[in-house]
C-alpha cells in the first residue's frame, strides 16, 4: 500500500523532471523532420537500370553495383554505380536506392542478394 502512494505522490514530480518535446528540440537540435529523414526509408529511383536475367537468373533482393554472378557477369548490367544498392525483382525490374556505405568498399560488393 506504501508503494502505490508513494508512486501517486512523485508521479507529478517525475512530469515535471521530463522535458518538453520543444525543449528536447532545443536541447539536441533534432526536429521530427530531421529524424524522420535520418531513420525513414529512402525512395528508390526507377533510373532505367536493370538486373540481368539472362540464363533464366531470377534476381530477387538486393544488389551492390559491383556485384557478379559466378561467372563474373555483373547482377546490374545497366546504370550501375559500384557504391550504390539496387532492388531487383525476379522479371529484371530495377531501381537504385543511392549510396550505401556497405556498397563502398573497393569492389563494391558488400550486399549481393
């Protein structure tokens, strides 16, 4: 019974230690603009590349720009840029999410699939 009182009794004390969202703001210096464009999803570029789906390959996920088959035949073999991430879908469908850090390494393979 203590306890149940004495957490009726600082809940309004532990309101008050809480800063407000505008204060939060202040403090950081992060709108919820800013953080939606930092954690949100990226849009992806319908950019006229394309995945190779040559020898019935059905590329289904996503690809670094350098990214080969075993053969050596690159996965996105139109508008590919080594340092950016493409989705493909299985009918060759493509589009380019941009740079990803992963994607930057020398060869650009670091997502493949």
């Amino acid at each position: 019974m203590r306890l149940s009182a004495l957490l009726v009794l600082a809940a309004p004390l532990l309101a008050l230690a809480a800063p407000s969202p505008a204060e939060a703001e202040a403090d950081y210096g992060l709108t919820n603009m800013a953080v939606d464009s930092l954690l949100g999803r990226r849009d992806c570029d319908y950019n006229g590349c394309k995945c190779d789906t040559r020898n019935h390959r059905k590329p289904q996920g996503q690809f670094c720009g350098g990214c080969h088959w075993k053969n050596g035949d690159y996965v996105i073999t139109k508008k590919r840029v080594n340092s950016h991430v493409y989705e493909c879908s299985p009918s060759g469908r493509c589009c380019d999410y941009g740079y990803a850090k992963d994607c930057s390494k020398e060869d650009g393979t670091g997502r493949c699939g």
